[in-house]
C-alpha cells in the first residue's frame, strides 16, 4: 500500500511537471496528497480537521486572484523591487534590443525540437550561389597573404578595384540602390570563403556589410540619407567605417567621453546653421585610414536649449564625410600583422549640421539602441564566417598534411596524439559551421537574436583558437616557418583579433550570454522586472502577479523534470525519431530542465549579486551556450539527409558538449555561496551523479579517419573553403600530395618490401626509383608516378627561407 501510494504521488507530480501545470493543478495535488496522506496514516479526526483547515487556507490565499495579490505577490513585489539591481539606460537599450527565439525554448526547459527541425533548411539562392562560385572565387585566386601581409601590408590596388567594381561592398544593400541584397546565409558563406584565404580580405569585405553606415542606413536612415549615400556605398565610390570604440571607453559605451554640443554654425558657406559641434577620439576603426564615410557614436549636450528643455540628449549617430574640416585620420595600427587597413580617427571641434545625424532628429539619443539592434544581427554573421573559413582551411589541410607527412615511416595521422587533434579538429569544425548557418537562417527568418548573437561570437572564435592551435601542432616546424608556402601561420597570429572584437570575448562569457539571457530569454523575468518597474500600481500587481504564478509552475515543473529525467538519462521522453541521435534530444531535454531550475535558483539566492558573481553567471552561460550548439548540431544533421558518413563527427561534436554542460553544472554547484541550495541542486541535477563522459578514442579514431582521406563527409565538412587547383599554390600542392600519396602507395610498398629484401644498392629515394625501374619491379609510367609523388611530398614538406634583406625591407617598416 505504501509503495502504491508513492507511486501515485509520484505519478501526479510528474503528470504536473510535464504538462506545466497552473497553480491550480498544483493546489489540486496538495489536496490529493493530503487525503493520500490521512488514508495512509489513519489520523485522527481532529488533525486531519487541522491539516484541511490548513489546506483550505492554502488555497484560498494562493487560488483566489485577489487574497493572493493582496496578501502574497505585493509583499513579494516590494521585496523584488528593493532587490532588483540598477539597470542603466545602455543596459535597458541592450536588453531590449533583438529579439528572442530557439534561446527562449532552452531557457524555459522545455525545448520543443519538432519546431527547430521544422524550420526550412538554410539554402542560397541561384544568384548568390552564383556569386559565390564565380566572383568570389576569382577574388580568392587573385589573393596572395604573403605578398598582402608582408610586402604590402595591404591589398594590391588591383584586389580593392575588384572588390569595388564586383559589389562585394554592398551585399547587404537592397538592388533598388545597386546593391545585392544577399541574404545574411550568403553575407556569411562569402566572408568564409575568404577568410580561408586571407583574413585581410575577409576583414576588408566584412566590415561594410556589417555593423557600420550602410545597416544604421538602411534601418534608420531617411530617405534623403539613403538616396544620398547607399548608391555610392554599393558601387565601391565611398569607403565606410564606424567609430565607436576609444581609448577610455571599450565595452563601457555609457563611458564614451566623446560629445557633441548643439548650437549654430557655418556650414558650406551658409552661416547661421543648426548642428553640432563634435569632440572625438576613437581608437582601433577598421577601415579608417581609407574611409571617405565615418559612421560616429558620440554623447549629445545642448546647454543652450536649442532642441528643447533637456540637456543630456544621449549617445547619437552622424554619418560624417571623411573630407569634412576638422576630421582626423591619424596613422594605421598593426593588429598582429594583420595588413586590414585599421587606425584611429579624431576630431576637434568638427561642425556638422542636423541632417548628418543617422535617421534625422527624431534619432537624437537614440544611438545605443540603433547599435545594440543592428549589433543583435551583425555579431551572429561576420566573425563567425570569419572563425569558420579559417577553420576549414585547417580542416582541409590537417589532413591532407597528416597523411603525407611520415615519420618512422608512418603517416604522423595515424599516430594516436596526432589523431586526438585531428579529431578535435573535425569535431569543433562540425559542430561551428552548423552554429553559423542555423544563426544566419534565424536572421533571414527576420529574428534579431542577441543573445544567441553572443554566444556563436564567442564560441566559434574560442574554438577557432583551439582548432588553428592544434592544427599548429600537427604542422609543427613546417606551421612555425613563415613564408608563401605556409597557409597556417596568419590565422595562427590573428586569431585574438577576433577574440577582442565586437565584445572581448572574457566579457561577453561571464556578463553578456547568461546576464542578458537570464533577463531577455527567460519566460518570465523580464515580465517581472516590466512589473516593477511599472508606475501603475493596480497594472504592476496584476503582470507581476500573472508572471509570478507562471515562474512558479514553471520551476517546480522543471525541477521534478530535471530530477526524474537525470535518474531515466532523459528516457520516456517524446523527441524526434531516428536511433541515432534520439538519445540527445533527450538529454538535451533533460540538461534545458536542469539549466532552467539552476538559473531560478541562482537569480532567486543571488539576486542583483548575480550581476557581479561573474564566474557563475559565465558557468550558467557556458550551459546555455552548449545547448545552442548542439540544437545546431543536430539541426545540420537532419538538414543534410542524416548522412551515415557524417555520424563520427556528430557523435564527437555532440558527446564533447554534454561533457562540457556536466563539467559547467559542476563548476557552478561547487562554488554556489549558498551551500544548502547548491546541494539541493546536485541532488536533483546528478540524482545518478556525473556519468556523461567526453568522447572516447574509437570515436576520435573514426573522426581522424575521415580527415586523411578524400571522401564526401570530408567535402561536406570543408564546403565553402577556396580550394586552388594550382600545384603553385601552397594549398593546391597539398591536395596534389594527397591524392597522389593515395595512389602510389602500392607502388611505394612493392619498392619498400624488395628494398628491405636487399635489391637496391643505393639510399637516396629519387635514385632507388629509378633503380627499381631499371631492374623491373616499376614500369615506365610507375615509376614516374613515384619520382612526382617524392617531388609533391618534399614541396609540401619543405618551408621557406629567405636572405636577411628580404626580411627587412622598406616596404615592410611601418
């Protein structure tokens, strides 16, 4: 009778927490537990009178709107208002920026995978397509990154000519002003594309069609703006760029100290005209040394009262003619032998009138929320293409690399150190190209996702650094030696520029993806905060209340769930069909229930400490962030036809990350402030304790295979990159390597095995060849077979030198 009874309870409880339950459905399983209780027990008539009184209270006071507004959310509500950390006005703009979408699944614990799937597989069209394969694939071969980053520290002048002429300036510009008008899926397969060739040009084509003049335009600007100055951006005849960041103001854009003063002027001979006069410094542009437009964020004061009573008009946008008087361009940095033209630019006291400022006076104080709404979708495109071109090129030529390169006169992948990169490798380049695609369909779907923004930037070019890391490893000297023939070196140097960039990557982990999250994506925290801070009593009492209830529920659902579904590993849950990958939806099911609960509990303990216990917040953020990769994951896996060939990388792609949740849940538990809370958490987190485990070595074996060999799960994964046919190229040689490594090495065990039987009385290669030809065991065409494979596997080997004057040269003195 005991057991059966559990069973029950146990049953409601579960019941409730998958179908989340109102309040209601909560107070009906108090009562039942009460009678389950009074039956099992045989009180006593007057403690069961006692115990229903008492529950009869309960329900009243929770169950009837207006005895709980008055007696249980008000007294709440105040304690929430007094807890709520001070949300400043640049805060409040980025949180209201963007919207919310896949992120707002795995924040409310029950992720409904059927919608992700469903969602129309990213495709380009034929005319990007097109564009893709013909122009972009021409600027590619007219690129050379030695000659760019080490003679020139720039692209020749034929290299910009092409770009201006051929539209690359303007992808993103509508055709009704002479631009492409591609989607954000071709905006990002365009700059991959590059970027597995030269960073410089990638950065180069990048920056226009990101957060800059052209977006802020086609958004906000008016329609004089826009007649005046898309046409010329798409046809190459203005150069733009943007100037936010400054010496003393970073990340912190309430602490930009450049300002702008209303007041009258003379203006193109004109006196007597309304503008502005404009203080500026601003540090690290990209594209400023050779801008002719300078897209500028600046505070706003008018003391004089021009514009009306308030003085503090807030951060605004002008778009300034780089010719204007008192503009200053000062002289170019070098970001870590990156030849992008990037530097600084000022101005003192530079007068420009009204209609300068982006989208006209209505847009006066309105620039942090115009950059923090264009940022929501350019952050999720450009430097994740930029993260995964340079990726596949390292995919692309590990591999080829591994398989020709011999040491103890076997090829280095197939030693099993070796393969534990090769394996990273694959796995991170699998899993980061599915996070850029799914991220570009979402904005062509018309979301504005920051947070998930947020975290494709930060996690593509973290794993970026780890993959050309170990791509630096298996390469060894031939990575180190810089030079033509080494295509690694660069991306090796200039990936912390992209960790800096848009958000410094250890600011974006530990206040942006889970800080903004928690409030954005949540289903309800953002409600409750709209209610606090309502000056609507009756209104704020009524949302706040609504919300509360809803939160409530919604915890308690995903606490049971999370309990339960960590006991099962996930199972009896209903997820989409297929053996292979059905055991991951559902423990992603099962760590969005345990995130969900973990996030209200750090935000219900920690309150607006939470903002400042910055290794938690990272912790819960790295959770999230793992989710969304694998959604993506999943989602390439399904949109590609579930490809057998492609199941090693999936597994390593996926396992890696469910490791890494567990390891992220671990890190906050352990260091939670509240120990009591923290161990209730474990308890319903790891009820079986942590038992998911990084992929194993079979796993990494049969991803290293896939890399070493020509094959289609190893074209699928590096689709997209420049692949030069020429044998002159460091590149194309490689691939020239690989092929031919393949096909003699029959030839070269038939010359081996009579070798170590003694029949050649000479050591060096070229020449044992030949005598194998002489005495018959080559023919002809064989042995010319073997004498171009030796030739190909010594030009991929071999690293280049130089004489001291061509490592110091006046060309290469900046």
């Amino acid at each position: 009778m005991v057991i059966l009874t559990l069973l029950v309870m146990l049953g409601v409880m579960i019941l409730l927490a998958f179908f989340r339950s109102s309040i209601w459905g909560w107070l009906l399983a108090m009562v039942v537990f009460v009678f389950i209780a009074a039956i099992q027990s045989k009180l006593s008539a007057d403690l069961f009178q006692v115990a229903m009184i008492v529950l009869a209270v309960l329900v009243a006071v929770l169950g009837v709107p207006s005895l709980r507004r008055l007696l249980v959310s008000s007294q709440i509500l105040k304690i929430f208002r007094k807890t709520l950390p001070h949300i400043s006005q640049t805060e409040q703009e980025a949180l209201d920026a963007g919207t919310v979408w896949w992120d707002g699944d795995l924040f409310s614990g029950h992720p409904d995978w059927r919608k992700l799937l469903n969602y129309p597989k990213p495709t380009l069209s034929a005319a990007e397509q097109s564009f893709l394969d013909n122009e972009t694939e021409t600027l590619c071969a007219m690129l050379d990154d030695w000659d760019i980053t080490h003679v020139r520290q720039d692209l020749p002048p034929q290299v910009w000519q092409y770009i201006k002429d051929n539209g690359f300036f303007g992808m993103i510009i509508p055709k009704e002003y002479g631009g492409l008008e591609f989607s954000a899926l071709a905006h990002s397969a365009v700059v991959a594309k590059l970027a597995s060739r030269s960073i410089t040009a990638s950065v180069t084509v990048m920056v226009p069609n990101s957060l800059g003049p052209a977006e802020l335009l086609i958004r906000y600007g008016t329609s004089k703006q826009k007649e005046k100055y898309l046409r010329r951006l798409a046809q190459g005849k203005e150069i733009p760029c943007f100037a936010l960041t400054g010496p003393f103001a970073g990340s912190d854009a309430g602490s930009i100290p450049d300002y702008g003063i209303v007041c009258y002027g003379e203006f193109n001979g004109q006196s007597n005209v309304l503008g502005m006069r404009v203080m500026w410094e601003k540090r690290y542009i990209t594209l400023a040394p050779v801008a002719t437009l300078l897209g500028l964020a600046f505070k706003l004061y008018d003391p004089d009262h021009l514009l009306g009573e308030q003085t503090k008009r807030g951060i605004t946008l002008a778009l300034i003619p780089a010719d204007t008087p008192g503009v200053q361009v000062g002289r170019r940095h070098f970001p870590l032998n990156s030849a992008f033209q990037n530097g600084p630019t000022s101005g003192h006291g530079v007068f420009i009138p009204m209609e300068y400022i982006i989208g006209g006076m209505d847009h006066i104080g309105q620039g942090w929320r115009m950059l923090m709404e264009c940022l929501a979708a350019g952050r999720s495109i450009s430097l994740p293409a930029c993260a995964i071109g340079g990726v596949k090129l390292a995919v692309r030529t590990c591999g080829a690399y591994s398989r020709v390169r011999k040491q103890f006169k076997l090829p280095i992948g197939k030693f099993e150190g070796v393969e534990e990169a090769l394996a990273r490798i694959g796995g991170n380049a699998y899993l980061m190209d599915a996070a850029r695609v799914l991220t570009a369909a979402a904005v062509d779907m018309g979301e504005r996702p920051s947070v998930i923004s947020a975290i494709v930037k930060y996690h593509c070019t973290e794993r970026a650094r780890t993959v050309v890391n170990d791509a630096m490893d298996v390469h060894g000297g031939k990575g180190i030696c810089l030079g033509p023939s080494n295509y690694l070196g660069r991306s090796h140097q200039q990936n912390p520029i992209a960790i800096t960039v848009e958000g410094a990557n250890i600011l974006t982990r530990s206040l942006l993806i889970f800080g903004q999250g928690a409030i954005r994506s949540h289903p309800y925290v953002l409600k409750e905060i709209q209610a606090a801070q309502d000056s609507d009593k009756q209104r704020a009492l009524r949302n706040f209340d609504a919300a509360l209830l809803g939160h409530i529920s919604l915890s308690l659902s995903n606490a049971l769930r999370a309990c339960f579904f960590g006991l099962t590993g996930g199972r009896g849950l209903s997820v989409p069909a297929g053996e292979e990958t059905k055991c991951y939806y559902q423990q992603l099911t099962r760590c969005s229930a345990a995130f969900a609960l973990a996030a209200d509990v750090s935000m219900l303990i920690l309150g607006g400490n939470l903002k400042r216990r910055e290794k938690i917040s990272a912790r819960l953020g790295d959770v999230l962030s793992q989710l969304y990769l694998c959604s993506a994951t999943l989602k390439r896996f399904e949109d590609d036809g579930r490809p057998a060939e492609d199941l090693p990388l999936l597994h390593w792609a996926i396992q890696d990350a469910l490791y890494r949740i567990q390891a992220a849940f671990d890190g906050v538990l352990q260091n939670f402030p509240c120990r009591l809370s923290a161990l209730l958490l474990r308890v319903l987190i790891f009820p079986r304790g942590k038992y998911l485990t990084p992929p194993s070595d079979e796993l990494g074996h049969q991803v290293s295979v896939l890399l070493l060999q020509p094959g289609i799960a190893r074209d699928r994964l590096t689709a997209g990159m420049y692949l030069p046919n020429d044998e002159n190229d460091a590149v194309g040689a490689l691939e020239a390597a690989l092929h031919s490594t393949l096909r003699c090495e029959p030839l070269q065990a038939r010359v081996n095995a009579a070798h170590k039987a003694g029949q050649f009385t000479v050591m060096n290669e070229l020449m044992r060849i030949a005598e194998a030809h002489h005495k018959g065991y080559l023919n002809t065409e064989e042995a010319h077979l073997l004498e171009r494979d030796y030739e190909l596997q010594r030009k991929v080997i071999m690293v280049d030198d130089f004489a001291p004057e061509q490592l110091v040269t006046e060309s290469n003195i900046i």
